[in-house]
C-alpha cells in the first residue's frame, strides 16, 4: 500500500474550486489571528500547484518564474496585482467583507 503525503492529497482536492476557496479562506483566517504571512502564501502555492503548478502560472500571467516560487514560498508579499493575478489563475478573486464590531475593535488593538 503506497501513502501519500499531506501535501499531495491537498493538491488533489484543491483543483475543486469550492475546496480551494474554503482551504484559503480558513488560511487567510488563521493569518488575521497570527499575522504569518508566510503561511498563508504557502497555502496559496498548495492551490497554485494543484492548478499546474508554478510554471504553469508564470506562463499564464506573464509574471517571473523565479519571483513566483519566492512569494509563494513564503519569502517575501506580493504586491497587489501580484496576488490577484495568482488567484485569478487559481479561479479566485479578492473580496473585501466588514469586520463584526468586536473583531474589528480587537483587530484595532493590534
């Protein structure tokens, strides 16, 4: 019997778009608890793979390859259109939702 790892059977069920949006929502949540940037990059690889992978990326969007693994290894943030055109690839997009009165007040204490 073979075993898979955690990151492969991540990549398989990421290239559900509805599994993908929900996996980087919850990561994005752990990032506003947190602040790992890192992390949350890395989540957007494990989608970003799932849809052909890096290389794959860089040629649709027109964006550096080398650039490319270094923001989604977590080593440095994208700039704005950067994150989007990753998502857009990944059949995502940025949304913006208001924040319920407690959180933000907590969120403003940061």
């Amino acid at each position: 019997m073979s075993h898979r790892t955690w990151r492969e059977v991540a990549t398989e069920k990421m290239s559900d778009p509805e599994a993908a949006a929900a996996y980087l929502k919850v990561a994005l949540e752990e990032f506003e608890k947190d602040r790992d940037t890192a992390v949350f990059l890395v989540a957007i690889r494990t989608v970003v793979d799932a849809k052909g992978g890096v290389g794959a990326l860089a040629k649709a969007t027109g964006l550096n390859r080398q650039t490319l693994y270094r923001t989604l290894g977590g080593k440095h943030s994208p700039r704005l259109d950067t994150l989007s055109a990753i998502l857009h690839f990944c059949g995502l997009s940025l949304s913006i939702r208001a924040y319920p009165s407690k959180a933000h007040e907590t969120q403003m204490e940061l």
